[in-house]
C-alpha cells in the first residue's frame, strides 16, 4: 500500500474515532427534558434538556419549581448555585423555597 492512501486510512479512522466520541460524550452531557419554574406573579419558565453540572440562574424566584427531566436537579436560594437548598429527583416538585439558580446533578 502507498503512504498517501495509508495516511488517508489513518485520517478516516482518527476522523471517525473523534466523531463517535463527540458524539457519545455530547448526548451524555444533559438531561432530557425540562425544568419548569412559576413565579409569585404567575409568570412561567422553563429550560429544556439542561446541561449537566452547569449552573443556571432561573429569571426570576421560582415559588413552584418542577423537574421533569430524567436526572436529580439541585437548587440554590442564591444567584450563581449559591446557598444550596436541597435536590429534586426526576419527576418530583418543590413549592415556597424560592430558589433563584439550579444545576443538573445526575
């Protein structure tokens, strides 16, 4: 076999090694679904497929906070994952804590 065609054989192979880890690490990187959040006046937000680990300040207090995504969410009274309040699991909804910022746990 030539060099360019060994070379060209070991770029496709690096090419679709590198493509199968994106690939698998990305989809393994958020949570599906979404976080639903209400605030004191009705208004209503959520974040869909949230990232792991990643802290996400809410747009305003939540009074309500519901987590219909498939991993454990944290949430923090303060602004910047600040001041831990506690964990919801998959499914689950908290009321009156006020949370102001969330990250998805696992």
């Amino acid at each position: 076999m030539n060099r360019s065609a060994r070379l060209a054989r070991l770029g496709l192979t690096l090419g679709t090694a590198a493509v199968l880890a994106i690939g698998l690490t990305s989809s393994a990187e958020a949570a599906t679904g979404n976080i639903r959040y209400f605030g004191a006046s009705g208004q209503e937000a959520r974040i869909d497929n949230p990232p792991d680990n990643v802290c996400i300040n809410l747009q305003f207090r939540a009074q309500l906070l519901a987590n219909n995504t498939n991993k454990t969410v944290s949430y923090f009274f303060g602004a910047n994952c600040t001041n831990f309040t506690g964990n919801l699991a998959p499914g689950r909804a908290v009321a009156y804590n006020n949370p102001l910022s969330v990250r998805v746990i696992g």
